[in-house]
C-alpha cells in the first residue's frame, strides 16, 4: 500500500467519525483489519490490500491528530472559508482539509506542497471541480499565511 492510499483511507476514517458513535480507537481497531477491508475491497479498490504496520500507525497517527485537534483544524478552515460558514462545507471536503493541515502542521517529514497536491488529488475523486478548487484556495491561503517559510515549499496552482 502507497502512501497516497493510506492517505485517502485516512481521509475516509476522518469523514467516519462524523458518524460512528465509536471511540477513535474503536473505529480504528474495527476498520484497518483485514476482514474489514475485505468487506470494503468489494465497494472500493483502495482496500484490496490492508496496510502494512508502517502504513497502518501512519492512519491511526493522522485519524487520532485530527480527532485531537479538530477544533484547531476547523476554526483555520472556516477562516479561510470566506463567505462560506462552516456548516456549508461538504463533509468529505472538510475531512480533506483536515487531513492535510494536520500533516502540515504536525509532520514536518511531509513537504506542505505534498499535502496539499494530494488533498487536491484525492478531492477530485469525490468532489466537484468547484469543490476540489475551494479546498485547493484554502489549503494554499492557510500555508501561504500561518506556515513560516511556506511561500519557499509550495508552488500556486
């Protein structure tokens, strides 16, 4: 399993909390074994192959970070959601989001232009092109104004 996938499995977790009476813990033990993603295999490609250990404490670091700093997470998007109340925001598009602004703000091994290229990338799966544009506009505005040095790591799209 790519890095990429077990990033979108996290995007996937992440949007699941919005409806799993389960502690973060529990949907994690429950969702990356292999029954589960067997069962998933058959809905969606990305769960053919579970992950190894390397990628399995990769989601479990990203899903427990942005259950813990969820409410951080959501205040800088709905900051730099101008004109657009929080409420508004697809789910899947605001599990991106967080996703990747806790890998800019609390993996410093991943480059912020990763993190945002590959939110896009996996927001162009599930999301509209208006979607996928908004998410890449606030991505891009939050590094540019809350990351030091960040107008050296990313490039504008």
């Amino acid at each position: 399993m790519t890095r990429n996938t077990a990033r979108e499995i996290a995007v996937h977790l992440s949007y699941e909390m919005n409806f799993s009476d389960c502690s973060i813990g529990e949907l994690l033990d429950k969702r990356l074994t292999q029954e589960s993603f067997a069962e998933l295999a058959e809905e969606d490609p990305i769960y053919r192959e579970a992950p190894g250990a390397k990628q399995d404490a990769y989601i479990r670091r990203l899903v427990c970070g942005v259950a813990e700093h969820a409410a951080e997470l959501d205040a800088y998007i709905a900051k730099y959601a101008v004109g657009w109340s929080f409420s508004r925001i697809p789910l899947v598009a605001s599990a991106i989001m967080r996703v990747a602004m806790f890998e800019i703000l609390y993996m410093p091994d991943i480059p912020d232009g990763a993190a945002i290229n590959e939110a896009v990338e996996i927001a162009k799966k599930y999301e509209s092109p208006e979607t996928v544009k908004f998410i890449n506009g606030i991505l891009g505005s939050f590094v540019r104004r809350e990351i030091p040095d960040a107008a050296e790591q990313i490039r504008p799209e």
